[in-house]
C-alpha cells in the first residue's frame, strides 16, 4: 500500500501517519465495524468515483442494520470523499470508508463508544493479480460456509464477516488456489471470499439471490444493468455446486476485483478453461463505463476536478 498525504478522520484531514486508533477501540475488540469501497476511474473529464453515492448509502445501511448511527450523513462523507480524492492527484485509485465504534468504553454493550468514521485513498492494481483480468483464476469450494442469516446480517459490509473470509480465502491459498467459494448452510452457491459470482450456462448468465448470504455486491447490480443493455439473458436463482463446475463460463465481481473470470474450480476447468466470450464482453463493457467511454452508462461517475498542479 502506497501511502498518500491525507486521511478524513470524523470531520477533519490528518496526515496518513497520523490516522491512529486508541487500542482499546470497541471494533478492534468486539467487530463492531463496517466498511465500504470504491474505486476511481480515470476519465477524459479527470477521476471519477464509481456508484459514489451508492458505496455510502450502503455504509450507512451497514451500520444501521448493526444498530449503529453514523454521525455523518451520505451528502457529508460524499463531499469529504470528493475532497480527498481531489486533493490525492490520483487518477485511479480505491477508497476505503469505515465507521467503528471507538473507544470509550469497554464489554459487549456498544453504549457508550461513539461512533467514528474514516476514509483513506491510495491507488491499488489488480486485487486478483495482473493476469487474471485475462486468464482466469483458479478457485476452491470452501469447507467453510457463508454467514448465514440465523447468526448475522450478510447483507451488511461488516468488519466481523470478514472473518469468515479470511478463513475460506487462508484456505484456498495455503491449498495453492487464488480464491475460495463459499456455499450457505443449505450447499448452494453464495459468493467468492469478497467478490459475487455470475455463471453462464447456455448463453444464459445466473447469480445466485442474496438470500444465499451473499452480500449485494455494486458491481453485481452494474452487471446486472450491463447485461440488460448488453441483452444477456439473466437468472437470479439458487445455484448447486454441480452447476458450477457444469458451467460454460465463470466469473467473480467486485470493487476491488471487478470482473475476474473463474478458469477453474476444484481443479476441474470450467468450460475451456479459459476466459469465455460472455465474460470478456460483461469486462470489455464495465470498463468502458468506468472510463466514461459509455455515455449510457455517465450516471456510475462522479467526475471530480483534480488539484492544481497535479497530473491530469
Ligand atoms: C463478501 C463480499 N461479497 C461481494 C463483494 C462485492 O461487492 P462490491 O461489488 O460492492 O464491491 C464484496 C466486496 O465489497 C465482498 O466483500
């Protein structure tokens, strides 16, 4: 991670190596986190933040569905993100935003830990490596399960979930794949470690329903918007494990992974095992709407002017 010069912290700017937490916070206790991400985009026009408004809106869901209040509202961490990015010259480059509970006091009970926010920026490649844009990746189904809704609530970006995905992706790597694939409780497909998943199967592209615990991914609703203008035929229904390595094509979203073809499952190639034409066209398209070359799609941007003196 390469550093930049700022950090919003709760309402003011703070030099990178300033941006510090007490250690006994509550969340670095307890979870009582969540986060979110986005990336920027080089355009013609100068970086543009993808689904800007939508990234913190789910934050603010995320928090709410953990019973916590954000202290800031959607239009205020919007214009603190806009300023940081501005002020970074970066023209690519990913954004983290977190709200914990802060420290103050200590046991389960959140009462009495205000809750603070935090948004950093610094550019970041390919979260799933350089070739695998192209080639694919190679995955494993998890022997761990997805969280499920009995025992949390998958559909908020929490810090503590992540534990989940540590697990399932250690596993993956220590085995000698790139990602891992986790089922819910019932066997049925949910989501990859931090990305969705899409098959296709006969020309038709299938995700599995957030009911499965996966979390309802920006880029999996991009997708979903690319495959209707792209006129893909789509299938959000449950999906079996067998279906998956029976698939034509594969392939994972995410803000940090974006559209990564599967290439192989459980050592078994899927289709040729080898990046299929549905995916490269979903790939080839996302990425024109994130460059701005897609004027269908100029409602994903929010374009900020970028600092004075700062390469354009
Ligand atoms: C568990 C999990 N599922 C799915 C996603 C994909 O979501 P998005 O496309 O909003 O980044 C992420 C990443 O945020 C994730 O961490």
């Amino acid at each position: 991670m390469e550093p930049t010069e700022l950090i919003w912290m709760s309402g003011r700017f703070v030099p990178w190596a300033e941006a510090n937490v007490h250690v006994l916070t509550h969340g670095l206790h307890y979870g009582t986190g969540v986060f979110d991400s986005l990336r920027t985009y080089a355009t013609d026009a100068g970086p543009a933040l993808v689904h800007h408004r939508a990234h913190h809106e789910r934050l603010r869901d995320s928090a709410r569905l953990y019973g916590m209040e954000l202290p800031f509202s959607v239009d205020e961490l919007t214009a603190a993100t806009r300023e940081l990015v501005g002020g970074s010259g970066l023209r690519e480059s990913y954004v983290r935003t977190i709200a914990f509970r802060g420290s103050g006091a200590m046991g389960v009970s959140p009462r009495g830990s205000p809750v603070e926010v935090a948004i950093a920026t610094w550019g970041w490649g390919a979260y799933l490596g350089d070739e695998a844009a192209t080639r694919g990746i190679r995955a494993k189904v998890s022997s761990w399960r997805r969280i499920g809704h009995q025992t949390h609530l998958p559909g908020a970006k929490a810090t503590a979930h992540y534990l989940n995905s540590v697990l399932a992706r250690s596993e993956a790597e220590e085995l000698g794949f790139d990602e891992a694939i986790l089922l819910d409780d019932d066997g049925l497909l949910a989501e990859g470690s931090g990305e969705n998943l899409f098959l296709v199967k006969d020309d038709l592209l299938i995700t599995p329903p957030l009911a499965s615990g996966a979390l309802g991914g920006i880029t999996r609703a991009a997708v979903l918007e690319l495959a209707a203008a792209l006129e893909i035929p789509l299938a959000e229904r449950p999906v079996t494990r067998g279906e998956l390595y029976l698939a034509d094509e594969l392939f994972m979203t995410g803000t940090a992974a974006e559209i990564t073809p599967v290439r192989e499952v459980d050592l078994r190639p899927i289709g040729a095992g080898l990046r299929g034409p549905v995916t490269e066209r979903i790939q080839s398209a996302y990425d024109a709407a994130v460059h701005g070359r897609d004027p269908r799609f100029a409602h994903w941007l929010d374009v900020v002017p970028v600092a004075t003196g700062s390469p354009a």
